[in-house]
C-alpha cells in the first residue's frame, strides 16, 4: 500500500520521501498498530500534531504575503476556512490519501476511511511527514499546488472582497481608473444573471457574472487578479 502511495507521489507532485518510514507512520492508524503487535508500528498521532502546526505556519505566511491590505481579523477567519476540518478532508481526497491509510479491520468495516475527521488528520500527518523529511519549502510547494489554488477557484469568495484586493494591486504605484460595465443581463426578473467587465485605464482585464451587478463585479476582479497573478 504504502508503494503505491510513494509511486502516486513522485508521479503527481515530484515527491520523493527520503524517510519512507515517516510515510508509514504518516499513515497507518492505531487500529492498525494493534491488531500488529509484534511489528514495532508507530501511528499517525504525532506526526499530526506537527504537521497542524506547520500548515497554520505556511497558511498565514502565503495570507499575509498575498493580502498585504487585509485586516487581521479577516486574515484569520480566512484562514480558519483554510485550515479547518472541511477543507483538509477534501485536499485528501483529492490527493488520493484516503486510499493509502492503514486501518484495522473493525475502523475497515466502519468505514472510516471515509470519514471527515480521520481524512483531515491524515492530511496533516502526510504535512508533518513531509516537513521532517525535506523541510518547509517542500511544504511550500505541495500546498501551492493542492491548496492555494483553491482561492483563486473561489472556495473562500464568500470571504474576499476581490474588488478592494483588485484596487490595491493596481494601484500600488499610484492611481488607476477602475471602471466596472455592464456587458450584459439575462433571465427572467426573478433570476437574473448579469455579466459585467473590469477594466484599468481602458485596458480590459476581467469579465464575470453573477445574479447581481455586485455578485458580477466581484466576479470580473477576480478574474482580473488570477490573470494579473499570473502574469507576475
């Protein structure tokens, strides 16, 4: 099991774990140490704590780096979505972790595999094993590539004001004229969907839509900035 986890490794993210014993004890369960006594495992738990750690770490230097404007307290409850339960299970799944756990054979039959809580620790574990084995810039790269990206696909929308990040981007050197337009609106009353346009000094940057001039305008900056970080 623990193979195929190091072959889905190098393939997907170019890891290759030095330490392969942390990767067994990163994931394997304690139901699975016991019911294999006489095999001197070690389980995930501590490993776990560390890796909690170094993602609230990671997490809050990329937060405060990208939104240099943005007040702490909307710094933490963003990372709290980050960092959270709900976020860290699905990034597992979406790692093909949940494959990979060693489980006894009663958390087998309960299928605990798939459960939030024990997906979320793995994913934290596997963070940990990782920063034992190569340090944080390898942490670094792995969450640019499974968990940053998140942001910009508008996981966390519901906390960002693209438009105030837009504003500040473009004018660090000085002041640019935004001008939002609407391109479009379609739909019945009831369910209208407007699509509108973000644009700096003439220059269009952005299109987006939403059931509100305002939803819509949110959209066409956050376009705006994913191409604009993408150009950086």
């Amino acid at each position: 099991m623990i193979d195929g986890l190091t072959e889905w490794l190098k393939e997907h993210f170019e890891i290759e774990f030095k330490r392969t014993e942390l990767l067994d004890e990163a994931f394997t369960h304690a139901s699975y140490v016991n019911e294999h006594p006489n095999q001197s495992l070690k389980y995930y738990e501590r490993i776990e704590f560390l890796g909690d750690a170094v993602m609230q770490l990671c997490v809050s230097e990329y937060l405060f780096l990208r939104y240099p404007a943005l007040p702490e307290g909307k710094l933490s409850r963003l990372r709290a979505a980050m960092v959270c339960e709900d976020s860290f299970s699905k990034f597992a799944v979406e790692c093909h972790f949940d494959q990979y756990i060693r489980l006894g054979k009663g958390e087998e039959k309960s299928h605990a595999r798939q459960r939030p809580s024990l997906l979320c620790d793995i994913f934290e574990s596997f963070v940990g094993a990782l920063y034992l084995d190569q340090g944080k810039p390898a942490v670094d790269k792995f969450i640019s590539q499974v968990v940053f990206p998140k942001i910009d696909l508008g996981w966390f929308d519901h906390l960002l004001d693209h438009k105030t990040e837009l504003q500040e981007f473009l004018q660090q050197d000085g002041d640019v004229d935004i001008e939002y337009h609407e391109l479009e609106n379609d739909g019945p009353e009831h369910d209208k969907r407007y699509t509108m346009t973000v644009s700096a000094d003439g220059k269009l940057l952005g299109q987006g839509q939403g059931h509100s001039k305002k939803a819509a305008e949110q959209a066409a900056a956050r376009e705006a900035l994913i191409k604009l970080h993408a150009d950086k």
